[in-house]
C-alpha cells in the first residue's frame, strides 16, 4: 500500500475494526521502526514533543489503542475484553497490515512496557530494541489490594499542591496549547477503555 496516507495519519483495518495511526521521520531503508507504546488510557498525541525531536533521523509510529483516541470503539455485542496479549496481538495485525515490516524498537510507557514485553514474547524475531520507561509490571495491581487507601493517602499527602505544577509537567512537555487541547479530547474518549484497561492488565487472546 502507498505510505503517503500513513504519513498524515490514517485508520487501517485490523479486522473487526480499525486502529489510527501516524507514521513520521524519513523514508526507512534498513533502519528500524520506532513504535511508542502508551500507558493505560494514554494517546498517540501525548507524544507530540518526542516525534518533533526525533523524527529529522528516525522513523516513528504513534498510534492508539481499540477504543482510544481516534481508534475505533469496539462493537458492544462483541465483549471486548483488553488485555495486554491482545494488544500485542492487535498491534502486530496492524503493522501487517500498514505494510510496515520488522525489525522495530519498541517504547513502552507504563502499561505500555507489558504491551512491549507481551510483544516480545510472541513475536520475538520483529524486535530489534527496546525501551522501557516508568513500566507497570503484572503484579502492580497488588500494591492496591495491599494499600486499599493508597489513593486518598496519596490525595492528603499532596495537599493543595498541584502535581503538574511541582513536577513542571506543563511547562516541559513544550506542548502548545492546541497540543494540550488535542490531547485532553483525545484522552476523554477513551475514558471507558481506560477503566477496562485498567481491570484486564494481562489475559489470554
């Protein structure tokens, strides 16, 4: 298929439905492919910053998970149950299917980083690198059931400080203001698949 509506961005099928994705950087001739995979209901927009500064030497995709962002909502009656195999599952259909073949470095954020490492299990011949960052583990979820206050602990501990703020998230994301827009409307709908997200860390196909 021709990479021109792969370069603006576009939505390829995956079977049931279809997933968006955006592909930046110069054409690849032997280099691999640098694919950003977000946390639990995280956007491909969140990464604007990280292609600008990457994309002059290397060749990136964003894309967003079922139900995220600009990724289709699973049909109810199927029973859509996310899981990080399925997302790996589901991201290998859609590099097959984008025509964008291996071998990839693989950026995993938080959630992300399962999704990375599931990808590496069943598909371990596509993976020239990969980075890990902030990751969530399988077990993570037991930190909660252990610290059923954890999130309001964490609330007192903070006070009114806001946690942008302390942390300069804002100021150095140096994301514009219709960057920031883009990527609140981008994360709100998929305020669902977030939740189930959350619920289906790792499952079966």
């Amino acid at each position: 298929m021709s990479t021109i509506p792969l370069y603006t961005g576009t939505h390829i099928s995956i079977g049931p439905h279809k997933l968006y994705l955006h592909l930046h950087g110069p054409p690849r001739t032997t280099q691999p492919l640098t694919i950003f995979l977000a946390g639990a209901g995280d956007v491909s927009s969140s990464y604007t910053t990280v292609i600008r500064l990457l994309s002059p030497f290397a060749p990136c995709l964003v894309y967003d998970r079922t139900g995220l962002g600009r990724s289709d909502v699973p049909d109810l009656d199927t029973k859509y149950k996310p899981s990080a195999t399925l997302a790996a599952s589901e991201l290998h259909t859609l590099l097959t299917n984008a025509d964008l073949p291996p071998p990839y470095i693989l950026v995993g954020h938080s959630y992300g980083a399962i999704i990375a490492r599931e990808y590496l299990h069943l598909y371990p011949a596509d993976i020239g690198g990969m980075v890990l960052f902030e990751g969530s583990t399988e077990h993570q979820y037991k930190l909660f059931e252990d610290n059923p206050n954890l999130d309001s602990d964490l609330a007192a501990l903070l006070g009114e400080m806001n946690f942008a703020t302390v942390t300069g998230l804002r100021e150095n994301a140096k994301l514009s203001r219709e960057e920031w827009r883009e990527r609140a409307r981008d994360i709100a709908r998929g305020m669902g698949m977030w939740e189930a997200e959350r619920g289906n860390l790792v499952g079966a196909l």
